[in-house]
C-alpha cells in the first residue's frame, strides 16, 4: 500500500490510517516527507561480546559442550542462556567445517597417478615461413610434482603416447630412447 498516492489522491490521514493500519502519527510523517529515510539496523550487542575470545579459545581447544563451557563463564559474570551460548559455538562449528572444505588434501603413492593435460600456445610461423599451431602438453607426477613440457604442432593420440614416452624416459634419465627399447 502506497501512503504517498493515497495521500496525492485526496485521502485523509486519518483514512489512510485506518485503510493501512498504521498510526495516524506515521501515516503523517511517511506522507510529509519529501524522501524515505534509509534504514539503519541498529547494532546490538550481545551477552556473549565480551566472553566469545575465550569460548572460542577452550572450543577449539577441547570441544567441550555448551553446558560446561557455560558453567566456566558463569564465574567470570556470564548471566545469558545456554541458547544463545549453543548457538555462537553452532557458528564456530560451520566455520570449522568451512575452513576444512577449502583445503582438502588428496595424496597418492609413487607411481599411482600423474595429471597430464594440453594446452593452446597460438599460431606461429615454421622455417618454411608456413603458419602453424603449437600445443603444449604438460604432465605433472602427483606424488613428486615432477612436471613435464613438451611443444608439439599436433594433439592426435600418436603424439600423445609419444609425449608420455618422452616424458617417462626423461624421468628414468634415459638419453637414447632407441637403446631403451
């Protein structure tokens, strides 16, 4: 319901009042202003502020529940429910699990996995002075991080079992790829 048309269309305040369900003191200050006011949230404080440091602290240092952590900070002057108290140590929980989600370690053995993939360098020119397209195939060994390079002008799988040939040679420190096989 607009206060302002209804007051624009001829409406009293006290009509407008009743129509809304709004006082008659806020249908005449919302219709008189020139601009809505912006809204500002008051900032609250909490029972908590002033023991969170050490919730958090013995939280994170022993996992105890709410109930005893409570008791603790009923010595120091804590005079709030146990809700509130559940609820911030809720809150550092999902932090907890937030902060885990974001660094998740995946380590394998030796030998077990390599991630290999191709990547566009662009177009250039060959010694002929014909245009060609340059891939780079770069593999990386997951246990050591070993990391392999290779330039190449084609993607076809040929290319691709020969780079990995290359590649496991050049880790194995062979220099004559004929004499290995």
């Amino acid at each position: 319901m607009d206060i302002k048309m209804l007051h624009k269309e001829g409406h009293s305040i006290r009509a407008i009042a009743l129509m809304s369900g709004l006082s008659r003191n806020t249908v005449r200050r919302i219709a008189l202003e020139k601009m809505p006011k912006e809204f500002k949230r008051v900032k609250r404080g909490s029972k908590l502020d002033e023991y969170k440091g050490y919730i958090e602290k013995r939280y994170k240092e022993s996992g105890i529940s709410a109930i005893r952590i409570k008791q603790e900070i009923e010595r120091m002057g804590y005079k709030g429910s146990v809700t509130i108290l559940r609820r911030y140590i809720q809150s550092l929980g999902r932090q907890e699990i937030a902060y885990k989600k974001m660094t998740v370690r995946y380590e394998t053995p030796p030998g077990q996995q390599a991630q290999a993939d191709w990547a566009y360098a662009g177009r250039f020119h060959d010694k002929e002075g014909k245009v060609v397209s340059i891939y780079i195939f770069v593999i990386v060994l997951s246990y050591s991080k070993y990391m392999y390079t290779e330039f190449t002008t084609s993607m076809k799988t040929e290319q691709l079992i020969e780079c990995h040939l290359k590649q496991y040679l050049r880790q194995k420190g062979v220099d004559d790829r004929e004499r290995f096989l």
